[in-house]
C-alpha cells in the first residue's frame, strides 16, 4: 500500500533560523513528489513537483530536493509569513495522489 | 494555472439533510477530483469525475452517500448526503494542471454537521 509519511508533526523555528521538514515515502512506481503550502481555511497551494531522485527545485526560501526514499523541503532564514501547513503527496502509476498528513510550521519573530 | 471557484466556503447543516458543494473552473479540464480533509488529518481522494461517465469512488466511499454530477468540462458537483456529524470535514476540489502547476485545488468548503 503506498504510504507517505512527514516529520515531524509541528516545528517552530525563529526568524531566520533555517530547518527542514522531512516527507518518507513508499510509492510504487512514483511518477511524482508534490509539495504543497496550506493556510488555515484555505485549499493547498502548490509549491513543487519532483520527478527523480537528485531532482531539486527552488521557490524564494524554500528548496524541495528528492531521494529514491524520501524528499525535503528546505527553509532558509524563514520569516513569520512562511507559517503555515506543509504537505507532502506522492503520484504513482496505478494509485491516485496519495498526502502524508502534513508538517505545522510555526515562525517566530 | 487553473482558478477552481467552489462554493459554499462554508455550512453549517442538521443531520439528516444533504448539502451540494459546487466547483467551477476556469478552463476545460478532463478530470476533476473530489477530496475530504478531516480534522487534524490529511486529504482523502473520495472519487474522480470525468464528463460524460460514472464518476470513479475510491475504497470507503459510495455513490448514494457522496453522489457526484459532471455535466460538462469545466463543473461539478458533489453532494453530500443524510449528513451526520462524522461528516464534518473540509471538501475540497481539484484538477490536474501540467507538470509546472501540479494539482490545483479549490479553496475548499468548510462542513459542520451539527
């Protein structure tokens, strides 16, 4: 059964203080990694898609990068507007996009 | 990228009834995607719609709980049906947008069963 998994749960960081949110997977036959920001109240906003392992995508202060198992998703300096849910969802061929239930990512000024 | 309009934002309804979430799109798309998110969990894919078919339910969900209409190829619409307070969760909607976009989802509508 294809699993996603994200850690931690909730993670809170000071302004500027850089840190990584951690998306495991057990995708058969992965066709693609998505990232997604969610806001309270709000539906997901896509960030990234990865494709391949070694594959690696950057937006302003977050970077995205892909291993055969798992992915990341790197803040650097975080600022208090990058608060919010970040979810991870893997595609396969057979199976519909699968989510892991997501990182609180809280930043402090 | 795709703008997904989808109302309600929110309800509050009594058990028993039935509520339709509506989900517009601004351009023509194959397939549109239904998903429940439940409190403090992630998003579940409830079924896909294509125009001119059956929509295709996923393990857990049936078609006289959760009835789906795609009349064309840029609206659906979901219901959900003899509600009861399990069933409060956030309904969102989706389509596959090209590799640069993802899946782009509606701001979704926010259900409380009471």
């Amino acid at each position: 059964e294809d699993q996603v998994t994200q850690s931690p749960e909730a993670l809170r960081l000071q302004e500027g203080e850089s840190s990584s949110l951690n998306c495991s997977y057990t995708v058969s036959g992965l066709r693609g990694l998505f990232w997604y920001r969610q806001d309270p109240g709000k539906g997901p906003e896509f960030l990234f898609t990865l494709y391949s392992a070694g594959e690696e995508k950057e937006k302003e202060r977050l970077k995205a990068t892909l291993t055969k198992k798992e992915s990341f998703l790197h803040i650097t300096a975080p600022k208090p507007e990058d608060s919010a849910t970040y979810l991870c969802a893997g595609l396969s061929g057979n199976t519909p996009l699968v989510f892991g239930k997501g990182t609180r990512l809280s930043v402090i000024a | 990228s795709a703008v997904i309009s989808q109302k309600p934002s929110r309800d509050i309804c009594q058990r028993g009834t039935s509520l339709t979430i509506q989900c517009q799109v601004d351009s023509q798309v194959t397939m549109m995607f239904w998903y429940r998110q439940q409190p403090g969990q992630s998003l579940t894919l409830i079924a896909t719609a294509n125009q001119g078919s059956e929509a295709t339910y996923e393990s857990g969900f049936v078609i006289d709980k959760f009835p789906i209409s795609r009349p064309n190829l840029t609206f659906s619409t979901l219901t959900v049906s003899n509600m009861s307070p399990e069933d409060s969760s956030i309904y969102l909607c989706s389509v596959e947008w090209g590799p640069n976009y993802g899946y782009t989802f509606g701001s979704g509508t926010r259900l409380t069963v009471v």
